[in-house]
C-alpha cells in the first residue's frame, strides 16, 4: 500500500468512527457530492483547485476535493471553533419561504445572527477574491464544498416543533447498527445512504457510487437544476422536500418514535439520490464561477 493509500485509509477510519448525528450528509454524502461535482469541472478550474489545496503545506497532500479529508474538514472543525450554527438554517416546516430574521440564530463564532444560507454566500465570497491570502480562499473552498452539501439535506433546511432538524425524533430502524443515534436527522445523514451503498463504505464503492448517480445526469436536467442559483432558494426547495417526504405523514408530538419500514427506504433512496445529483452540479457551477475573475471585496449576507 503507497504511503497516499494509507494517508486515505486513515482519514476513511478517522470520519467514518465518528457517530452519524456528527455531519450533515454523512461522511459518504459529502465525498458522494464533490465527486458529482469534480466529474462536471473544467481543467481549468481543477488546476486552481489544486493550486489552492497547495496554500496549506500541512494539507498539500489532498489533491482532489473528493479526497474524503476535504469535504468534511468543515465538521471535523465545528465543535472546537463554534462554527455548528453554520450548517442549518431553521426554517419552519409550517413556512414557504427563508426570512433570516426568523431563521437564523445568533452563534458564539461571529456574536451575530447567522445560518447555513449566509454563510454559505459569504464563503462564496471569500472564495471567489483573489485579492485574499491563497490560504484563505483554501478555507473558503472546503467550506463552500461542504455548505452546498449541507444546503441539499432536506433536514438542515427545517425544522417541526422545534425539533431541531429531526434530531429529537427517535426511530426505530431495523438495519441500524448505530443505535445512539437512532434518530430522523442521522437517518437522512447517513444511515440511508449506507442502506443505498449496500453496507460498503469504503472510498472504491462511494466514489462509484458517485460516478453511477453522475452518468445519469442529462444536459436538461442540469439545465433546469441550474435555473436556481441561490442559496435562499436551495434552502426552500430542500425545505419543500422535508414538507414533502421526510416529514410526510409524521405528527407534531416528538415523543412518538417513529417505525422505518424497508417501503420508506425504497421510497426515499430516489429523494436522496436527486438531492445528492442535484447538489453536486451546483457545487460545480458555482466552482466554476468563484474561481473565475471575481470582485475584491467579501460581502457578508445574514
């Protein structure tokens, strides 16, 4: 095994031992995303990439934004610089629309109201200036990686009875071998798309999972993807899906634990399999256009 095989397997078993309510999309879920996303990029865009991955010699060794370390740096950080508000936006379920004064909260990272939405254009921002120090923009791009997976998990775009994204909802779930965390956010987190990777989590089956849900993306389907730019309307249009489907049928009261039938993990597999496509060929586009010639200046937006 070459000494970037065991570096890989390292980080595989350092992400993966860590429990599911941990991340958004999973480990899996955001290799699965940046790897739609890196099939879609120009040459172009990968060498800056490359170049940026660079900024940071301790991090030079990733060479690629699917390496599992990228996309999920910004979880491996949350706890230690306070940044977990960041991840979410709490739209009510009962809401149709985004409203940051609503939403959002104030978190012990910035001392101001923030969320997912905000912080995700803000990163754009950073990203996208090259006036900024190269290690900077680095940050910005495994945070942008990240956000626009979070963005497309139905669950970090909504909230029922203040359940804090399912989090409070317990479940039962036969195929579970995880039951601390045995609620409905690590569900759509994680323990789905391990029912969909048949079990295997290792890097080979993720990433050819990944490339199987790219193969099918047609040209009018990205089109019409596309046609929504923002993050304000993918938080809706994720919000809509947890009013739709994750949250279809399910009553108010959280005390009632919720039985996971092998009809709903049929059911869901193409929701989540739509959402993860869907999130990758944004995460492209907006890669494209942040790292093309770009303003100087870093606007932040609630």
């Amino acid at each position: 095994m070459s000494a970037m095989s065991r570096r890989l397997s390292l980080v595989l078993i350092v992400l993966f031992s860590i429990p599911a309510s941990a991340f958004a999309w999973g480990t899996a879920g955001h290799i699965i995303v940046a790897r739609i996303a890196e099939d879609r990029l120009s040459p172009e865009a990968k060498q800056k990439i490359a170049a940026l991955l660079k900024a940071d010699e301790t991090e030079s060794r990733h060479a690629s934004i699917s390496d599992p370390y990228i996309p999920n740096w910004p979880d491996l950080i949350k706890k230690s610089n306070n940044t977990g508000p960041w991840h979410y936006v709490d739209i009510p379920l009962e809401g149709d629309d985004y409203d940051p004064n609503r939403d959002c909260i104030e978190d012990d990272a910035t001392g101001k109201k923030g969320c997912l939405v905000g912080h995700l254009k803000e990163q754009i921002a950073i990203l996208s200036n090259r006036a900024l120090e190269p290690r900077d923009r680095e940050r910005a791009l495994k945070y942008v990686i990240h956000f626009v997976g979070d963005i497309h998990q139905p669950l970090h775009c909504s909230e029922f009875n203040k359940d804090r994204g399912g989090n409070d909802r317990h479940i039962n779930f036969a195929p579970s071998t995880q039951p601390i965390n045995n609620n409905l956010h690590s569900l759509w987190d994680t323990l789905l798309i391990i029912e969909a990777l048949g079990h295997d989590r290792s890097q080979d089956n993720v990433l050819k999972y990944a490339d199987a849900l790219a193969s099918k993306v047609d040209a009018d389907s990205a089109k019409e993807w596309l046609k929504l730019k923002s993050p304000e309307e993918w938080a809706v249009e994720s919000h809509a899906v947890a009013k739709s489907v994750v949250y279809k049928g399910i009553a108010a009261d959280k005390t009632i634990v919720l039985d996971i039938t092998p009809d709903y993990v049929k059911e869901t597999r193409p929701v989540i399999d739509a959402q993860l496509t869907k999130a990758g060929v944004r995460l492209a586009d907006v890669l494209e256009k942040a790292l093309q010639d770009a303003p100087t200046t870093v606007r932040s937006t609630p």
